[in-house]
C-alpha cells in the first residue's frame, strides 16, 4: 500500500492571481502556453508521469485560484501534499510581497507534522516581460527571502518561453519524494478478517 | 466557543472520516493482494460515507478529498488490472454491481476515466453515459460533488486538438457537448436547492450555495482551458448555450456568479467579439442582479486589455466596443427602474475609465457618458445619497487623472453640468481636486475664456451658492479652501498683456461675488498678479503698447484702486492700508506721480478713519514712513503734504515710547541717500530732537508713576540715529550734540533711581564701542570721529 502511495506525488501551486500558475503548470504539462488570461476558479490538477531514479512516479500537480472569490469552498485539497510551490510575477511587488501570507496560510491549512521541513519551492515567473526591464523584484531580494525561509529553492521562470520550467518542476518533483509522506497509520479496533467493516449507518438517503 | 449545530457537525465528520479509512484500509488490503472482488466491496463501502446529508458544503468537501484521494489509488489499481490481462469493459460492467447509487455512480467514473484512456472505447461514448448516468443523484450536495468528480477524473481525457483522444469518432465539439451538460445538469442541482428544506432555514441554504458556487462555475473554467474551443465555437456554441443556463434559471445567486465567471474565464478577445450577445444578456437578469457590479468588472477587464497592448486598440475600435457598451449600459438601466441613482453613476464611472483607457483621443464619448450621467440625474435636484455623491466625485475626478490637464475637462460641455448635481459641500469638494489638479501639473490657464470656464467649474468655493452661507463650515476648512482658491489665481498667467489683464478682470468679476469674508483671501492675490503686469510693463516702451492698449499702468492702477475699495466692505482697513501702499510703490516705479499721491491718499483716509487700535497704528504709521521714504516720484509740494502728515500722525501716537520711535523715523524722511533733492539737515535734526523730548517726557512719566526712572532705550536709539546722519555728513548733527547724549545717558544710568535694564546697559556699551571702533579705523572716518569722548 505505501508503495502504491509513493507512486502518486502531490503538489499545490499557489501565488498571486495572474502571477502565472496557470501557464506554468500548462507549459510544464502540455508545453504549451497561451497569452490570454483565463482566471483560474477553485482547485484543479493535471497529472504527469515523471521518471526518477528509474522509478516511474505520478505528479499530480494542483493549480489554485489566485483570486480569492472563486475558492468559494476552501482549501481542504491542501491535505496530504508533498510539496508547494509559492510563485509570484518579478514584475509585481504586490505578488512577492503577498509570498509570505500564501506560505503561512497554507501552513496552517496544510497542518504538515514538520512545517518547519515541509518542501517549498519558490518560481519567480514571467522574466522574459520586456526583457527584464520591468521587473521589480530583483533575485538577489528573492533569494534572501528564500534563505530567510529555510533555504527554500528558487528558480526563475518564464511560462511563455519554457525557460527554467522544466528545471524547476524536477527539483519540485525532487522534493516532493523527499518528503516524508504523512500516512494517516489507521488501525482498525478489531481487524474483522471476515472483513464486514461497520454496519452501514442510517443516515442519507437511499441514493 | 463553537456552537452545537458546528459542534454536531465536527462529530459528524469525525464520524464519516472513521469509518471511510477504516475502508480504506481493507481496500488497501484487498488492492495489496489484488483482491478485485474486495477491493470493490470496500471501496463502495468506504464510499457510503459520502451519502450523508449532514454536513455542510466545507465539510463535506474534506471528507469528499479524502475519498477522492483513495480514489487514486484504486484507480491505478484499475490500470494496473487491465495491464494484467482485465477487461476494461468487464471492470466497467462489474462495477455497476455495488449495491448503492451513489458509491456505484464514483466506482463507475473512476473505472470510465481508465476505460477512456485505454481507448478500448470512443471517449465520447464514455462519457455521454457517465454524465446520463449521474443523473441518478438528484440530491443537490451529493450531485455536485459527483459531478464536479466526474468532470476532474476526465479533465485531461477530452477530445480536443491535438489530445492523444482526438480522433475520427472523438471531437472537440464532444468535449464541450459533455461539459455544457454537465454544467447544465449542476446548475439545476445549484439553483434547485434553494427550495429544498424548511423556509426557515433559507439563510443558511444560501449560505451553503454560495460556497458551493466554485463546482459550477469549475465547468466554465474547463470550457475555457479546452483548446478546441476557438473564437467561431465560442460564439456559436458555449457562450449562447451558458447564456441561455444562466437567463433561464432566474436565480440571482447564480446569475450573478455566473456572468462574473464568464468575463473572468474566457480571455479578452473572445468578449470583444462577442459583446453584444454577451451584453444582451444583462437586460434579461432578475431585477434583483446587481448588474452594475458584473458589467463594471467586464469594463475594467477590457480597459486593462486595452491598457495591456497596443495591437489590441483596432479591435476595439472594429467592434464599435464604447457604443455597444454605452447602449447595453442605457438598456441595463432602463430595464432596471429600481436601480439607485448610486449603480447608475457607477456603471458611467466604469464606462469612463473605459473609454479613457480605450480612446483617450475622443473627447466627444468622454463627454457623452458625461451627458448620459447628467440625463440619469436630471430633474431630480441635488443629489442626497452619499454614495452617489462618492460615485460622481469618481467619475469627474477619472478625466483630470487621465489628462493631467483641467484645460481638456474644461472642452467637455457636460462637465459643469453633472457639477451642479452635487450638494454644496461636495461641489467644493470637488472644486478643490480640480485646484489641485492644477496645482499638481502646474497647468497654465492662459486665457480669459479658459479662466471664466474655470471659475464656473469651482464657483462653490468663489461664492455661497443658492445665495445662503453656509454657517456649519469650520473656520479652518473655510481658511483652507479659500487659500487654494488664492494659490490658483496665482497660477493664472498670459505671455500677452492684453490677454493677462483681461484674466484679471475677469477674477475680478468672480471673486467681487465672493462677499466679505472671502475677498481678504482672493483680493491679495489678484492686487499682487495686476502688480506683476504693471512691472512688466514698465519694461515696455510705451510706442509700442499703442493708444488704445486696455493694459496700461494707468488703467491697471484704476483696477486696482477698485479692487482694494471693495475690501472696505468687509471691512479690513489694515489688509487694505498694506495694499493701497504697494500700488503706490508699484506706481513710483512707473513714473506715475498723480496715481501715487491718490494711493497714498487712499491710505491716509484709512488710517485717519477706519485704524483705531494703537498697535496696528504703530504698525501702520511704520509701513507709510517707509514706503514714503522709498518714493521719489514726489515733487516738493506732494512730498511735504506727505510727509508733514506722516511726523504728525507719528506725534499722535498713544504712547509715549511709540510716538518716539516714529518720530525719529521719520527723520528719514527729510534725508534720503540716493537722492539729492532730499537732504534737509535741518528738518532732520528738528525730528530727532523732538524725539528727545519726547523721550524724556516718558522717562519722566515712568518716574512718576513708579517713582524711579525708566529705561534709557529711547536714548541709546536716538544715539544711534544722531550717528547715522553724523556719518552720512549731516552738518546739523555735530559732535556737541553727540557728546550731550552720551553723557545724558551715562548720568542717567548712573543715577541710583534708575531701573537696572541689561538690555538697554547692553545695546549702550555696543553703541560705545562701535564709536571705539570706528575712531580706530583711521582715515577719514577716524578723523571725523575723533574728536567724541567715550
Ligand atoms: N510574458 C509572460 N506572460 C505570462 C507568463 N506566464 C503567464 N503569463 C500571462 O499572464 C497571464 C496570467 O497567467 P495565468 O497563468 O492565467 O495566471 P494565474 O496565476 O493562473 O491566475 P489565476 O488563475 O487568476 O490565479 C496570462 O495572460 C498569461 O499569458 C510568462 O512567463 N511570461
Ligand atoms: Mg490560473
């Protein structure tokens, strides 16, 4: 069983709205991206087979709605992830800045055992706007940041022309297997080898 | 603390996560030893727990992500069946054995997501089946959930360009027939549950459906991310079958939501070049829609894209976007009586920025939306709601920020007239951005039209509107605005005489309306601006000014003499004593002794009539002795009328130690460095030794009242004064008589009765020494020094 659940690599992005999630996960999945912007509403995964150490692995990657209105039903996906990815604009201090609210707020949602060696992995996206001229948040600045945060990665992307992307998800992949997986150790009072389990409560319907 | 109803609910949760991992774990058990049979019996049963009706839509979705993640596992389980030799088909069938619907319903789309990507079948038929089938769950919680599991599991398995499942039997155009259905199908789930359960509850029930909303508008945000779903099938297809779910289902909840979803999901393009079916839905929503807020998201949407790149400009333009939006915007609140004035300025407002971002060139649609505004709002007199009020501040603020320039706002004919829609307060409110706007870019108002237009456009601060004034004002608020009306006229400026004197006039004509209490702020600054063109004019030769120039000094002077008339009104004798004696500086300067003397005379009549207060006599007695002492226009006879008046008014001063002072000043008077004509020793002598007497008289005075002697001050200044002209070759002023006051003073101080006065001991030992030293200096100052005793 906890093979079959070392297979399967769970993995949240979240960030700012517009910062890119979207396409990041898009390029990352389909290699492909779009200029338009298509607002993200509630959670939504694409999965992709990754191969590491000659073990096949199944990254189920979460791409969350920035803006908080269309995450109308909470955030209980958070639970059971192996890694978060924090991404932001290098164009837009508000989304930098805004970094530090998504990691503590997805901390406490998340609840992992060790918040302080949960894996993180921080993109700073869309470098290729106006050939860097219009970015705001330097790497340096981001860096230091990271190192504050307990040496989370950092890598600087841009969705629209692949770069760094690929880099980027394989650390994230890295680190996701290297989380300890949080496995719930459920042991059932009896272990009713004839298997009945319980008597099936009353409640609901009959559909 | 938590209340029951949450408590009962962390129970109930608690209850169902129990017995889905207790499930789960013979699941795993059965997975492990690949126990099919097993596997699906608990997995169904684990999946029971999701028939519960007790839990709200929060925690219902916990327990739902824990099955769903059990899901996976049994899913990869599927795969690895099929791998092993299993039908897919076989697996699809042996699934709908599990003996509760809804279980069996979540088994059969975990095994179809398999079955598709095995291609053993067309993902289409697949499909169609699994969205029929769900319709067996008809509990809206319950339904959605499933539904919203469906549309995830075969998320990445639609037909569409280029997918691994495109192909002769699959199509785009299937993919987004299962998604329309499946919405279609959730959103009846969504809109129905507010009927269900007992009336009272509605509050709570509209509560869960709102945190719900994200399962049905996911779909939409599916439709958008299908790459298949181009612009043709967006117009044809999705947007009028989503419009047509969202008109029909008559629910405001869901309507609203549903329109936001669309603008946000779908890119820009695609609404531009569906704007009116898109914009022809609004209309049609319940009354109850807060319409406004929705179409103002659309506008600030496309003004962001518009502001975004440049290539996208032409689009705009090719889809007529401002007269569709501006029409859709008239239909909305024609359509909608009930709309507070407050929604309707807000959608002008939006529709504002928009055509500011969009077409910054076209003044006119800045002004229709404008004229728009002002039709909404006519005939029902000044505006009361504040936030209305908030709405058009906003709105008449959006074309200053955007131009940086009052002069474009001052193009737009409706502006004023939206304007007078404000109350009072907000007028002025208003009136100072528009100052401060100038302040702000420095804009030069250069011309006598742009500067009536202007002064229409602030007039609440120029004068009391609807003839009342308003009494609650605070003094400060008042000093305030008032001192921003006095920086603008300041700011007001032509190249052109001609042009600038015409300005002048034309402040004049306003700030004359501004009554009493504004005019000591406004008039200043309008007497100091004429001032500034007089002196430019002196620099002219008069030829070329020509004869029937308006701006001449002379006509300037006359201006002027009336502008500081009016101040009698208020009345303000000292402001106005204070600007009577510029003019005639300023007329000095030209040449003008007539305008000079009629100046001067002016401020005479004012200090004899209107300055009673002994302190601002003193104040004013010392303005008139220094400006008189500056003028050289005067012929004789003028500057002895003058100056005769200015030593009397001096020697009738209240008190002692201030008739004094002024009279020594006016010693001054009778000597003038520079100039010639004016160098009477004599008189000089006659006003210092007046002074003395004078001074004498209040130190006897002092000895009177208090019985010892006053301070020897008065003394040491006149001292001081018998040096200067000493120096300046006054042969009045002669060594005897210096020596005579030194030794005054030294007895005087000697004298035990005298009151000990540091400042004066001080101020008299520096005169000494400045003697010291200037007997040291040698040459022929030392020489003429030399002979004084210290
Ligand atoms: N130039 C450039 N544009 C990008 C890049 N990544 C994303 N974009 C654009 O930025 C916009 C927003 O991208 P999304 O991926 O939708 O952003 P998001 O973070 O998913 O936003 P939400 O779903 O609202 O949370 C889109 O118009 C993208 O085309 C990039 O690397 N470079
Ligand atoms: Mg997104």
């Amino acid at each position: 069983m906890s093979s079959r659940r070392r297979m399967l690599l769970k993995v949240i992005i979240l960030g700012d709205s517009g910062v890119g999630k979207t396409s990041l996960m898009n390029q990352y999945v389909n290699r492909k991206f779009s200029n338009q912007y298509k607002a993200t509403i509630g959670a939504d995964f694409l999965t992709k087979e990754v191969q590491f150490e000659d073990r096949l692995f199944t990254l189920q990657i979460w791409d969350t709605a920035g803006q908080e209105r269309f995450q109308s039903l909470g955030v209980a996906f958070y639970r059971g992830a192996d890694c978060c990815v924090l991404a932001y604009d290098v164009n837009v201090m508000k989304s930098f800045d805004n970094l530090n609210n998504w990691r503590e707020e997805f901390l406490i949602q998340a609840a992992p055992s060790d918040p302080e060696n949960f894996p993180f992995v921080v993109l700073g996206n869309k470098i290729d706007v106006d050939g860097g001229n219009s970015r705001v948040v330097s790497e340096k600045k981001a860096k230091a940041w990271c190192a504050s945060k307990g040496n989370i990665p950092y890598f600087e992307t841009s969705a629209k022309e692949g770069f760094n992307v690929e880099a980027a998800f394989e650390c994230i992949a890295k680190n996701a297997l290297k989380n300890e997986p949080e496995e719930e150790i459920y042991l059932p009072d009896t272990i009713d080898v004839a298997g009945g389990g319980r008597q099936q409560r009353s409640s609901g319907c009959e559909c | 603390m938590m209340s029951e109803v949450a408590q009962d609910e962390e129970k109930w949760l608690g209850a169902g996560i129990a017995g889905l991992q207790q499930n789960a774990f013979y699941m795993h058990r059965a997975l492990d030893s690949n126990n099919l049979r097993d596997a699906l019996k608990y997995s169904a049963q684990m999946l029971s727990e999701l028939r519960t009706s007790r839990l709200s839509p929060h925690k219902y979705y916990e327990l739902y992500m824990r099955a769903f993640d059990e899901l996976r596992k049994l899913e990869m389980f599927f795969k690895e069946e099929t791998r092993r030799g299993c039908s897919i088909v076989d697996l699809y069938e042996l699934v709908q054995h599990a003996g509760n619907i809804l279980p069996r319903l979540y088994l059969l789309c975990t095994v179809g997501s398999v079955y598709i990507k095995s291609k053993e079948a067309p993902a289409k038929d697949v499909l169609k089946d699994l969205v029929e089938m769900c319709r067996g769950i008809q509990h809206p919680v319950r339904g959605l959930f499933l539904r919203s599991y469906l549309s995830q599991v075969s998320r990445d398995k639609l037909p569409d360009i280029g997918s691994e499942y495109e192909g002769d039997a699959d199509t785009v155009v299937d993919a987004v027939e299962f998604v329309l259905q499946n919405f279609t199908e959730m959103n009846k789930l969504w809109v129905r549950m507010q009927h269900q359960g007992p009336a009272r509850e509605k509050e709570k029930r509209e509560k869960e459906r709102s945190e719900l909303r994200d399962l049905v508008g996911k779909n939409l945000h599916v439709l958008s991310q299908i790459e298949g779903v181009d612009l043709e099938m967006y117009k044809e297809t999705v947007l009028p079958r989503v419009l047509e779910q969202v008109v029909n289902c008559k629910d405001e909840l869901a309507q609203y939501y549903l329109m936001d979803c669309i603008i946000q999901v779908f890119p820009d393009e695609y609404h531009l070049q569906t704007l009116e079916t898109l914009l022809g839905a609004y209309p049609q929503l319940q009354p109850s829609v807060d319409v406004k807020t929705v179409l103002s998201q659309l506008m600030e949407r496309l003004s962001n894209y518009a502001a975004s790149s440049a290539e996208a400009l032409p689009e705009f333009l090719q889809v007529e976007a401002f007269a569709k939006l501006n029409n859709a915007i008239g239909k909305v609140i024609e359509a909608q009586v009930d709309m507070p004035v407050a929604g309707a300025v807000t959608l002008y407002s939006s529709l504002l920025t928009f055509t500011l971002h969009v077409h910054p060139d076209r003044l006119d649609y800045v002004d229709q939306v404008l004229g728009a505004c002002v039709k909404k709002l006519s005939g029902k007199g000044k505006l009361e709601d504040s936030r209305a009020t908030k709405q058009i501040v906003a709105l008449l603020s959006a074309p200053l920020e955007k131009y940086n320039d009052i002069m474009t706002a001052l193009k737009l004919s409706n502006y004023p007239r939206v304007m007078e829609y404000l109350d009072n307060g907000t007028n002025k409110v208003m009136a100072v951005v528009i100052i401060q706007s100038i302040m702000k870019n420095n804009t030069c108002v250069s011309t006598a039209d742009k500067v009536e237009a202007l002064f229409e456009l602030i007039k609440g601060l120029i004068k009391d509107l609807d003839g009342t004034f308003d009494d609650e004002l605070d003094e400060e608020d008042f000093k305030e605005e008032q001192n921003s009306v006095a920086r603008l006229i300041q700011m007001l400026y032509s190249d052109d005489p001609e042009e600038m004197f015409k300005i002048i006039c034309t402040v004049r004509k306003h700030i004359l309306t501004g009554g009493p209490k504004r005019l000591p702020f406004t008039a200043p600054p309008l007497v100091f601006s004429a001032l500034k063109l007089v002196r430019r004019l002196q620099g002219q030769d008069e030829n070329v000014v020509g004869e029937e120039a308006l701006a001449t000094p002379k006509k300037i002077f006359q201006f002027l003499n009336q502008i500081i008339e009016a101040l009698s009104t208020v009345p303000t004798p000292e402001l106005a004593l204070r600007l009577y004696l510029q003019c005639a500086e300023a007329a000095n300067d030209s040449d003008l002794e007539p305008v000079a003397y009629e100046f001067f005379t002016q401020a005479y009549i004012l200090y004899e009539e209107e300055i009673s207060d002994s302190k601002a006599q003193v104040t004013a007695i010392h303005l008139i002795i220094g400006t008189l002492q500056r003028m050289h226009v005067f012929g004789v006879e003028n500057r002895d009328t003058l100056t005769h008046k200015a030593t009397g008014y001096s020697a009738k001063l209240l008190k002692k130690p201030d008739q004094c002072r002024a009279v020594y000043a006016c010693s001054h008077l009778f000597w003038v460095d520079d100039q010639d004509s004016v160098k009477d020793g004599e008189r000089v002598l006659l006003c210092l030794k007046r002074a003395l007497r004078i001074a004498n008289a209040a130190q006897q005075m002092t000895n009177a009242t208090r019985g010892g002697s006053g301070s020897v001050t008065l003394f040491v200044e006149i001292l001081n004064k018998y040096l200067y002209f000493f120096e300046k070759g006054n042969p009045q002023v002669n060594i005897a008589a210096i020596q005579g006051l030194i030794e005054l003073i030294t007895t005087e101080m000697q004298s035990d009765t005298s009151t000990q006065d540091p400042a004066a001991d001080a101020f008299f030992a520096s005169t000494l020494r400045y003697i010291q030293f200037q007997k040291q200096k040698g040459g022929v100052i030392g020489e003429k020094y030399e002979p004084i005793k210290v």
